[in-house]
C-alpha cells in the first residue's frame, strides 16, 4: 500500500503546486449552471478521488500477485504510472 499512495499522493502534489491558486479572468465571467458546485468542493472531491485511486490499486496489485498474476500486476503497474502522470501533468 505504502507504494501507491505514495506514488498518488505526489501526483495529487505535483497537480496542485502546478495549479494556479486563482481561476483565470475569463473562467470567472463565464456564466455557468445553478447545478455547479462551489469551489470549495473541487479540493474535497479531488481528495477522495486520489484515496480511491490508491486504496483500489493497492488491493487490485495484491490480488494479482496472490492469484499469482505477476504479469498483471506489472501492467497494472505501469498503467497507474501512466495515469498518474496524466493527472499531474494535466494541471
């Protein structure tokens, strides 16, 4: 477990020094749904979902490696790398 949540918790890092504390001019003048929540959620929702990522991964490779899938496991591995550079790049 130690692993993945270290490896999601500096994505989670990396996105956010890499986004701007403040949303752009242009994002604030745009008029935007009654149903979109309020900023203060965003940090929130993006928390649970990096937990999500690392929980689920974690005991997705450790099924694999004791169903004796090692395979799978490295796959599964190097997808979750991919991703999260994605994530951290993305901000």
């Amino acid at each position: 477990y130690k692993r993945q949540a270290l490896a999601v918790t500096a994505a989670a890092a990396t996105g956010s020094v890499a986004s701007p504390n403040r949303t752009p001019g242009w994002y604030d003048r745009l008029r935007k749904p009654s149903f979109q929540p309020p900023k203060a959620v965003f940090p929130i929702a993006w928390t649970s979902l990096y937990a999500d990522i690392a929980v689920t991964s974690a005991n997705t490779i450790d099924r694999f490696r004791e169903d004796g899938r090692d395979a799978q496991a490295s796959g599964y591995i190097a997808a979750l790398g991919v991703n999260l550079a994605i994530n951290a790049g993305w901000s």
